[in-house]
C-alpha cells in the first residue's frame, strides 16, 4: 500500500496543535490511506514542540523535527520532503486552513497517476484591501517572472516522490516553495479549495515580514527592477538631450547666466534616480552573497519519531 507523508510547518501551534493531529488521523483513517505525519517545529516559543514529542510517543503514524531556531516556514518545508518516507508528498498547514478533505482529494488524484497537485485557492480568506491588492500585484509579477499563473498558488500541494527528489536537489539557499514546485514540471492538476478561518492563535505573517517576503522573491526570479535602472538611464539620457540643446541656445544668444533653479532640480532628480538605482543593483548583489555562502538552509536541533 502506498504510503502519504504529511508535512506541517509548525510554528507557535500549541492552540491548534491536537485538534489538527486529531481531524487528519480520522480523516486519513476513514479513506484507510497508509500515511506519515511530519510536524517540522519551526523553532517555537510555545508549547508546540513537547506536544510533538508526546503525540509521537504514542502514535508511529506522527514524527517531529525541531529546527534549533525559527528559519521560516519555506526551510520547515523543504525539512519535511527531505525526511519523509512516502510515496507522495503533501504539505499543508497545521492551522487547519487547509482542508483535510481536500488532502483526500490530492491523494486520490495521485492515485490517478497525476504527479504534482497543486491546490488553488478559491477564495483569499478575510484580509484587508491593501493587503489583497498588495498580493495581486506580487503574484503579477512573480506570473510574470516565472511565466506560470501563480495568480491562485499556495503552498498546499501534495507532490509525487519523483517530483520531491527533483526539489531536493535544487541547490539555491533562497527556496520559494510554491514557485518550486512549478518550475519543475511534471503532470499537474489543480485543485480548487476555500480557505477556512484560522480557528485559533494568530497568522504569523507580520506586514514588515510579508514585504520581506515579496521583495525577496521578487529579486530571485525577476530582473524588472534592473530593468528600472535601465529605463532611468534612457529616461535621464533624454532629458539631457533636451536639456543640453536648450542650454546650447540659451548660451549662443548671449544669456546663459539664468537657470539656477533647473540645476538644483536636475541635480536632485538624477541623485535620487542615481541612488535607487545604486540600492536595486546592491539588493541584487546582496542576493549573490547570501546564496554563494551557500549556509544550510535550516538547523535541526532534535527529532522525534523518524
Ligand atoms: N509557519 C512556520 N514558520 C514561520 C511562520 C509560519 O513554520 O516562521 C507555519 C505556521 O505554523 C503555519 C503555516 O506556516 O502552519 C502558515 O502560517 P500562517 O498560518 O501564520 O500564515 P497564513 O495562513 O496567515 O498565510
Ligand atoms: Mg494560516
């Protein structure tokens, strides 16, 4: 029979922790599916990781890993592929936002021979408009950068091992789960699900975090901010066209004293372009450096389990 692995990034989940171990064993034991649960603690403060330990005394169905301090959830991911066992793969959330039955339905789909099964949302959940209309503008570009619809993507998913070996072996430092898991092709089928209420404790995803997040991704795949350097440049060389041959004429016909004022404006206008142009090429290079140290992606600290 074949086997599921399960894997749930976990960070500060005590509230929720049971109730999720609870919901996908009845659900996974119903369907009489053989599977494997991997909660990766991501470094939690709370109570989350002695739960762990406890439930994955009494149950061989559920291991544990724990990172020795919170790496983000992308490293808890990639933790989870690389210590499960399974057949297939999924990862989901462990507060509960992710359906259970629709777990079931990805594995059925693999079943089917369907080796990626991406899970899309139907809807976003309650969110604020700026928040909402901040995600449509990343996930364009991130589209555009990666030339996939990721308008819907998440990163509930359920992969074939196959497809988790290929994930394993990409090397970059900086991974991005649910454009990943795209990239690498495979046959795909999506599969619609409404994002549930959170039922307790609170998102970990501060603004300051998720503007991290999209600026950092946004760097890895993309190079339109180069291309605003660029345009600067072409957009600057013009004006100075324009500004040269008017300067020129003013200084043949004899008044050329005149004009303080456009070289203060022109001065601050071609620094502050000069100087974002300067950051966007130096965000890049900071990019460089943090994949050529080429760190581990995360730490583990203890496992349970496995
Ligand atoms: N998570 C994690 N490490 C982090 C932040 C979050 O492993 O640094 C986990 C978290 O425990 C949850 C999942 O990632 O299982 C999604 O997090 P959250 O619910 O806070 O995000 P949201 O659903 O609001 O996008
Ligand atoms: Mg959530």
């Amino acid at each position: 029979m074949s086997l599921l692995s399960v894997v749930l990034p976990t960070y500060n989940e005590e509230s929720i922790l049971l109730k999720t171990i609870l919901m996908l064993k009845n659900h996974l034991e119903n369907e009489n599916i053989n599977y494997q649960l991997i909660f990766v603690d991501d470094g939690s403060l709370d109570g989350s990781w002695n739960l762990i330990l406890h439930a994955s005394g009494e149950d061989p169905h559920i291991s544990g890993i724990h990172f020795s301090r919170n790496f983000g959830k992308e490293a808890a991911v990639f933790a989870g592929l690389a210590h499960a066992k399974g057949d297939c793969c999924a990862v989901m959330d462990c507060d509960l936002q992710h359906p259970p039955a629709t777990l079931i339905q990805m594995f059925r789909l693999w079943e089917q021979g369907y080796e990626v099964v991406e899970g899309v949302k139907r809807n976003r959940g309650k969110e604020s408009v700026i928040h909402r209309a901040s995600a449509v503008l990343f996930y364009k570009i991130m589209s555009k950068a990666t030339k996939m619809d990721m308008s819907a993507a998440s990163d509930f998913k359920l992969l074939d091992k196959k497809a988790v070996g290929q994930l394993l072996n990409m090397p970059e430092h900086n991974t991005f789960f649910r454009a990943m898991s795209s990239w690498i092709g495979f046959k795909t089928i999506r599969v619609e699900y409404d994002v549930r209420e959170r039922e307790s404790g609170r998102s970990k995803w501060s603004t300051r975090s998720l503007i991290h997040y999209a600026v950092t991704n946004i760097a890895a795949y993309s190079s339109l901010p180069m291309q605003f350097v660029t345009g600067a440049g072409v957009f600057s060389f013009l004006l100075s066209l324009v500004l040269g041959a008017q300067t020129l004429i003013r200084y043949c016909r004899g008044h050329a004293v005149e004009g303080f004022t456009t070289v203060i404006l022109l001065i601050l206008l071609l620094g502050s372009i000069i100087m974002i142009s300067l950051g966007i090429i130096g965000y890049y290079i900071a990019q460089i450096y943090e994949e050529i140290k080429a760190r581990p992606r995360y730490i583990i600290s203890k496992t349970t389990g496995l």
